[in-house]
C-alpha cells in the first residue's frame, strides 16, 4: 500500500496545481459559461425569472456597487503600495461574485478596469458595453447552490447542494451534477456567509452587522424565524424574489406603526384666537429580524 500511496502523492502533487491553472477562466464569458444559470432556469423557469429581479442577480451592476467599488480602486487600491487591483479577488469578489474564485489574475485586472470604465468613461456607449460586460458577474444558482452550500466553505465540484426536497432532481442526466440534501440551506447561518462580513469571533462592538443585530436583539429577545422564514416567502419562485428595503410591500411589514389621534383645540395667542387641533401619539416598532435600515 505505501508504495502506492508515494507515487499517488507526487502525482496528486503534479495534478493539483495543473487542473487548478487549466480551471482559471481567462474572459468573463469562459467563467460565465462555467456558472451558466441560464441552464438551470431551462427546468426551474419561475425561479430563474424572480432570481434575475432580485438584487442578488445585479449584485455588481447595482449602480451603487460599481460607483462604490470605482472609488475604492482608485482611491483604496490605488494609494495603497501593497494592494494590487488583483487583490478584489479576496476582498469584494467572495460575496458580490463568488464565481471570480476562478478567475485568473489578468481576468480580475480586466474587471476592475472594466468597473471604473463603466462609470468614468466620458463615452455613454462604452459606459454601456462595460455594464453589460459586468452583468455576466453575480450570485447565481451556482453561487449559492454550489460556493456556498457547505458551512466550511469547501464544496465539491459539479455538485448541486440543495434543502433537502422529496422529489429526486434529474441533475446527473441533465448536467453530469449530483445532488446533495443538507439542512444548510435552512438555517439563517446560510446567509451569514455573505451578510455578516466579520472575521470570527469579532465582538459586535467593533463590527456591527445585520447578523450581529439579528442574533443580539431579535433571537436574543425570543425572535423564532430564520432569515429564509422571512425573506424566502410564497409559492414556487416567488422563494428567491429575496425582497428587502426597496421592495415597499415588504418592507412595509417590518414596522408597525400604531398611531393614537385625539382631537384638541389650541388657544392661538397672537389673535386670541382658538384653533382646533390633533395630538398625536405615534407608536413604531420594528418587527423585522434586525436593525433598519441597514448598510
Ligand atoms: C432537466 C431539468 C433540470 C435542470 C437542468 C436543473 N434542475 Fe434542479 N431540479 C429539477 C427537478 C425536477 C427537481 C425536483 C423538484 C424541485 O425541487 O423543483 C430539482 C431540484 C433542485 C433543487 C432542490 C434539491 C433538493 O432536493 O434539495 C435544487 C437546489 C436545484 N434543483 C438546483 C438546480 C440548479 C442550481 C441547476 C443548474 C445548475 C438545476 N437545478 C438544473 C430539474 C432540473
Ligand atoms: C442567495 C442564495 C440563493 C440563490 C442565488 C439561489 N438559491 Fe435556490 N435556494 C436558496 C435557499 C436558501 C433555498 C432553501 C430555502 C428554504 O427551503 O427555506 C433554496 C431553494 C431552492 C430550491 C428548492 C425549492 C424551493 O423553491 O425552495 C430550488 C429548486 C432552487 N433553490 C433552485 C435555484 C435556482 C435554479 C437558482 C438560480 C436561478 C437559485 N436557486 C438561486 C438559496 C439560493
Ligand atoms: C462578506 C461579504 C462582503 C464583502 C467582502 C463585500 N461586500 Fe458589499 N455587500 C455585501 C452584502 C451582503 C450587501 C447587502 C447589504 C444590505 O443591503 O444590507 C452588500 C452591499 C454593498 C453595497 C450597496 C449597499 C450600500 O451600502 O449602499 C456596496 C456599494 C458594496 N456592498 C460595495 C462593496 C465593496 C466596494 C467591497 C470591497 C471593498 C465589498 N462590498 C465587499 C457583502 C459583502
Ligand atoms: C454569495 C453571498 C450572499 C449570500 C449567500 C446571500 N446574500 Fe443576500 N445579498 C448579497 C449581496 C452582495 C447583496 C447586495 C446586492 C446589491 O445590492 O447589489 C445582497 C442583497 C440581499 C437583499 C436585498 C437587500 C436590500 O438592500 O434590500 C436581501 C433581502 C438578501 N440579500 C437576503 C439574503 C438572504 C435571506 C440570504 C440567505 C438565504 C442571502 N441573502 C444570502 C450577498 C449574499
Ligand atoms: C421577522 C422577519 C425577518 C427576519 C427573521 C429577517 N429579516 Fe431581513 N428584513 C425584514 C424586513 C421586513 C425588511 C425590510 C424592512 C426595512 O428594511 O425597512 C428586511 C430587510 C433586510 C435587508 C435590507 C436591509 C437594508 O436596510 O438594506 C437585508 C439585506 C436583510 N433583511 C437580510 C436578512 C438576513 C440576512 C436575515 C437573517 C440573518 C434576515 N434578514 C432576517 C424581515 C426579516
């Protein structure tokens, strides 16, 4: 057995590194064509549809994002000696487009200039050409379903992680793509991977997020509903619409506004004048999972 196991290692040694190189997308069509969602929503057409409404699937061309992340290339990246236009790949890429793992160096270059192209440019058209470019970048099917579907960050390749449904999905044939159950996908630790963005074990003092508020105030004071509970509501698609504070229905349910109206006169002095007048006792309370407004 040991002398297999050596020539294993040596060869694993020499695999490893050449299936990781072979696997770096090279254009921003090679790394979509990997993360295509289009094929899912062959087969899961209503989720696809509410997906590509939701903000996870503009989560670079949100307008906010990229005049956001053009003035951190260049005035973050760009004063710092060390950090280099490469390094977005660990520090905005893992939660705004968690394909750009497989990216190769050069492609993540190509994006960044393409981020500050597509909101400097004097030219409309190439400002255009550059957003449409980015919107092949997002958190897709993929994204979650497979980068993010297990809690140690480590998923198998061509695999599709999902919460566990009766039904037993036609992946292998269809894809070459086997299906793992896991109860992941059910617990508001699922959406922490992105929407807590603290290093471990740091205390909410110092960073403060929607996930600390979540646990600190509404779990800690008898909250019950997971984050999904919430956000991933209704019938079929409709579950990955992920409406938040610009969606007014929605957002309406996260306060409850209790409005106490009592009619009274008021004695105008300046002409000795008496005016009838409303007091008004206004009762808010916030009945989402955490803090608003957030970010
Ligand atoms: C050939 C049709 C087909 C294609 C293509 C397809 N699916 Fe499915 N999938 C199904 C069916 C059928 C089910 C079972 C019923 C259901 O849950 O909708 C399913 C179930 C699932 C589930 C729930 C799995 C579970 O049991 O927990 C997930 C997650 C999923 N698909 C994701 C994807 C993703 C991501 C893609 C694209 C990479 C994809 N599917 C492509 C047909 C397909
Ligand atoms: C932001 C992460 C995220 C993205 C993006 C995402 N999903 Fe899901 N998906 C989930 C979670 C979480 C659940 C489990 C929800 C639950 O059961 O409470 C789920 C459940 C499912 C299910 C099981 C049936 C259902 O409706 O619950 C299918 C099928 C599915 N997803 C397919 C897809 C497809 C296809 C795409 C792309 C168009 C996609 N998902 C994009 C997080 C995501
Ligand atoms: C740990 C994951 C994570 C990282 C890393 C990350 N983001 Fe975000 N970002 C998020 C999430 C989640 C939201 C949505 C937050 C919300 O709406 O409450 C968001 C929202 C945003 C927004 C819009 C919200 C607003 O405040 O207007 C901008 C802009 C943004 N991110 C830019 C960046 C830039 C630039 C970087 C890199 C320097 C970065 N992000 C790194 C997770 C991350
Ligand atoms: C891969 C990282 C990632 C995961 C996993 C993820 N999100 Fe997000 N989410 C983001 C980012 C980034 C944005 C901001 C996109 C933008 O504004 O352009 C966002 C936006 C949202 C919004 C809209 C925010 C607004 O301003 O209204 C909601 C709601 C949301 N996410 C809920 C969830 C829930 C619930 C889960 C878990 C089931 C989840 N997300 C999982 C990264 C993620
Ligand atoms: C009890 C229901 C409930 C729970 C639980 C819940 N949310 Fe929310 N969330 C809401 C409502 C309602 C809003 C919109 C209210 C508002 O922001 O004005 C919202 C807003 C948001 C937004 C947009 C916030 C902003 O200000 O941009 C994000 C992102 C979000 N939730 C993510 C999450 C995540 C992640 C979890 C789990 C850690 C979670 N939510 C748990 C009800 C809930």
């Amino acid at each position: 057995m040991r002398r297999l196991i050596l020539p294993l290692i040596v060869f694993s040694l020499i695999l490893i590194p050449w299936i990781a190189h072979s696997e770096q997308a090279k254009t921003l069509d090679e790394l979509a064509a990997m993360y295509d969602s289009q094929q899912c929503g062959g087969c899961h057409y209503e989720i696809h549809e509410n997906w590509s409404k939701s903000w996870h699937a503009k989560s670079i061309v949100d307008p906010r994002v990229l005049r956001t992340w053009r003035t951190f290339i260049l005035s973050g990246l760009g004063k710092s000696p060390e950090a280099r236009k490469k390094d977005l790949k660990d520090m905005c890429l893992p939660c705004h487009a968690p394909m750009a793992k497989d990216a190769s160096e050069e492609l993540i270059v190509q994006i960044a200039d393409l981020i500050v192209t597509a909101v400097d440019d004097k030219d409309p058209a190439k400002r255009k050409e550059a957003i449409k470019e980015l919107s092949k970048l997002n958190i897709d099917c993929l994204a979650c379903h497979n980068l993010k579907g297990v809690p140690d960050g480590n998923p198998k390749p061509n695999t599709i992680y999902g919460p566990e449904s009766e039904a037993s999905p036609p992946h292998k044939d269809a894809l070459g793509f086997d299906t793992v159950k896991t109860g992941f996908f059910k617990e508001s630790k699922f959406c922490a991977t992105c929407h807590h963005g603290c290093p471990p074990d740091l205390p909410s003092s110092i960073c403060p997020t929607l996930w600390t508020s979540y646990e600190e105030e509404y779990l800690a004071h008898g909250g019950d509903k997971t984050c999904q509970d919430c956000h991933m509501q209704g019938e079929g698609g409709k579950r990955h619409r992920f409406p938040g504070i610009y969606e007014v229905d929605f957002a309406g349910t996260g306060i409850e506004l209790k409005l106490d109206v009592k009619p009274t006169e008021y004695v105008y002095h300046l002409d000795n004048r008496i005016v009838p007048a409303v007091v008004v006792k206004v009762d808010a309370k916030n009945t989402s999972g955490h803090g608003i407004p957030h970010g």
